[in-house]
C-alpha cells in the first residue's frame, strides 16, 4: 500500500472535505462542527490507496509560556496511531509552514505542539525529539509539555538594520585574539579570585562586596591580556529553572569595557559550552543536562534577534520576570522529567 502526504491549505473539493470531517469525527472523536473547524486550519493530508488515513492542522496562536511569542499550534490525527508516521506528517507539515514564512506570508515564528500524552512524554523524554527537531521549552500550569521548533531565520526581536542574518552568524568564526589567553581561574596562579572582585568592584559589574564574594566561587574560565591582566569572566551554575521544570547550568560572563570590541565573549561561551558538554556526555558530571542563560543586554538583544544563535547554538524560550532573553542549549542525549517528577 502507498502512503502520500499531501499538501491542503487550499480549499479541498467536496468529496476530499466530505472524507477529512468524517475521518476526524470517527477518528479524533470529535463532534462534525469541531471537525468542520479543522478544514479552515489544515496543513496536510495523509493518503493511503487515496483513503484518508491521517490529516494535519495547525492554528495560530500566541504561546504564552514562550514570552507570547507567535507560533502554529500543531494538532495531527492518524489511523492507526505512529511514532514514525506521526514525525513523517509533523515534518511535511513545518515543511509546507516553512515555505510560507520564507516567502514573507506567515508572521509566525515556528510550530508549538502541546503535548498532553504521559504515555508519550515516557517514551520520548528526549530533550529534543531526533525525528522533528522538537525542542522541550517546558510544561504549562496544566502539565501540558511545550515542545516548539523554529523556522529558519525567524526573529523574536524586532532587530537593528545591521542585524546578522542567521545564515551570517552560521558561518561566522569568533577567533581568540593573539592578545589574550584563556584560563581555568581554579587552575592557574596568574590571577585569583582577589583579581576577579577588583575587576568586578573597578567596573561596577556587582552590587555590593557580599555579592561579589559570594559569586567568585562560581567563576570557571578566565580571560587575561598580553600583560597578564584580567580582561574576562565566566561564571556557571547550577540552579532549577521553573519553565522548564529542570537544574541546569546557569551561565554568566562580564568583559571588561576596554575589552569589549574583542571576540571574548563568544570564546567563552563557547568553551565554556564545549567543556560542560563533554563532562556530561562522558558521565564525569550528570548534574545538569544543558546550559541556560538570561541576555541582560538591551543592545545584544536586538542586534542578535533571531530565534536561534548559531553556532553558539542556544535557542530562546522565553523572557524572565525583567524582560532578559533566556536561552536555552541542550547537551548530547539530554532527557526531560516527566511532570510527576519535576515539581519538586
């Protein structure tokens, strides 16, 4: 038996409509209007033999969770019921989604499906399904999983004229300037902590001596001048996130002013990233299975506006309590809680 997916987001002829509404009332057990309603938000139909097996809709929306961002809310009916099928109809659906946003018509940013199944949320705990690219942006009041994908290039911030398209930012290098190094604060004798406070003190970068104290001890790697002298700090650690019901690890970095016309920022991200990763995927540390971080930066956040950073690879899931950016970077294999076990 052949199975083709095709595209539906024109009217459909009588027959065709006849068959969608009657497969999704004996199917999706809903009532004919409800069924009706998911004519005018159809995306595609799977077609076996030419007999409707399968039908996709998607209706906007504006996703709360993700900072009221615009999204397409996914919705998909099949028979019988897939893992396989289901990615296959999830990507033929953004495909043809995509299209529209890359030919200007769809101010929507991506797809947003709403995953309600515990069963499913068991079997797929993957912090990003492989089949779909769907990525877990966390769960509702209601236990409701958040699981959305970008289209390519989309934009979550108005942006400045100069902003870097993503295929720019893709193919950008950031290389470690010949005039600094980077180091392990743990690790090296060149600076130490008291060096970390002046430079946050001589800066102004933190509110009070206490604090400053308190967060030297979260300092990982550090960059210094050709002299010898601190010009950068990165900071990680580990904190639950209540969107994503999840610890991660938190990232922080400051770049002294005269250092900031320099690639530093990204290196250290960068690294910082590459380390974490690879403590995680070798079993060294497990604590926490991705990186997080909140963009302070007005500036930063309009000039970088898109939906994905590349190739730092961290994706936007929302704005904390100020307004800052949070984004999100998954390691390797990452997995999710279940809602039953992320309340804690």
């Amino acid at each position: 038996m052949t199975v083709r997916i095709a595209a539906a987001r024109s009217e459909l002829d009588e027959a065709l409509a006849a068959e969608v509404v009657e497969f999704l009332t004996r199917q999706g057990n809903l009532h004919e209007e409800a069924a009706r309603r998911w004519l005018a938000e159809l995306v595609c139909v799977a077609l076996e033999d030419g007999r409707v097996i399968g039908v996709s809709a998607a209706r906007p929306a504006t996703v709360g969770l993700i900072a009221g961002r615009p999204f397409w809310i996914y919705q998909c009916v099949l028979a019988p019921e897939s893992e396989a099928r289901w990615d296959e109809a999830f990507n033929a659906a953004f495909e043809i989604l995509a299209r529209e946003f890359d030919h200007g018509g769809s101010p929507y940013v991506g797809v947003c499906v709403l995953v309600d199944d515990r069963s499913l949320m068991s079997r797929r705990p993957e912090a990003v399904w492989p089949g779909t690219e769907l990525m877990f942006a966390g769960y509702l009041d209601d236990d409701r999983q958040v699981r959305i994908r970008y289209f390519w290039g989309a934009a979550i911030a108005p942006g400045l004229p100069n902003s870097p398209s993503i295929d720019e930012t893709r193919t950008q290098e950031y290389p470690l300037e010949p005039r600094y190094r980077i180091l392990a604060l743990a690790e090296t004798g060149e600076v130490g902590a008291e060096d970390v406070i002046r430079l946050w003190e001589r800066e102004g970068a933190i509110a009070g001596p206490g604090e400053a104290t308190r967060r030297v001890g979260e300092v990982r790697l550090v960059a210094v001048d050709r002299d010898g002298a601190l010009a950068a700090v990165s900071s990680v650690y580990l904190q639950r996130n209540e969107q994503l019901r999840m610890t991660l690890w938190h990232y922080r970095t400051f770049v002294a002013a005269s250092h900031r016309m320099s690639n530093l920022a990204a290196q250290l991200i960068f690294r910082n990233r590459d380390q974490l990763e690879e403590r995680f995927v070798s079993g060294e540390d497990t604590r926490a299975p991705g990186m997080l971080f909140e963009l302070e930066n007005e500036g930063m956040r309009a000039y970088f506006n898109k939906a994905l950073w590349l190739p730092a690879d961290f994706t936007f899931i929302g704005e904390n309590q100020l307004g800052d950016h949070v984004r999100v970077h998954y390691f390797p294999d990452a997995t999710v809680p279940l809602p039953a076990d992320s309340l804690g």
